[in-house]
C-alpha cells in the first residue's frame, strides 16, 4: 500500500508541465486525503474542481496497479463522479503513466 504522498508524487511525475485534462480533477479518497490536479499543478488541497472522483484508497489503487477495471468500478458503485464527467474519461492515459 501506497501512503498519499506516495501517490501524489507519481502523479506529479505523470502530469509534468501539463496534465492534458484541460480543466481541474480532484480525487476524494474518502477520508484519506484529496489528490488535486489542474494544469501542471498537483497537490493534496480540497480544492473546487471541474470533475471530483469519489472513490476509496484502495479501489484507486487498484485502478492504478491494472487490478480493477474503472468502468466496472464506476457500474459496481465503488466510484462515484461528480461534475464534468467528459474530464474523467480523459483520465487512463494519465493513470497509466502514474503506475
């Protein structure tokens, strides 16, 4: 298991200068911190976002390692997207180079 700061850092490394999304992401991992994403910025802050992804430590490291399929996720209930959904489909290309 992967801490926060772990996680952020991987992100970071993935966005570079430029995360390509076009507009703000937030991942709410329901009581393990927040992983915000806007541009080439990438912190923990509880920021307003475009698009907000709801979903467990866990599940989003799951999704991360290749082990849990993010649209059977999102059908099975175990994320939840608030916002502009059109942000979170531009997202495996980023996931993937986080790994």
């Amino acid at each position: 298991m992967a801490t926060l700061q772990e996680i952020t850092d991987r992100f970071k490394t993935a966005v570079g200068d430029d995360s390509g999304l076009g507009k703000s992401l937030k991942f709410d991992l329901k009581g393990d911190g927040f992983i915000y994403i806007n541009g080439g910025t990438v912190n923990n802050e509880d920021l307003p976002a475009d698009c907000t992804i709801v979903v467990s430590k866990d599940d989003f490291e799951a999704m991360g390692d290749g082990k849990l399929d993010p649209t059977m996720a999102f059908m099975q209930g175990k994320i939840k997207v608030n916002g502009d959904m059109s942000v979170a489909m531009k997202l495996q290309p980023l996931m993937a180079k986080a790994r």
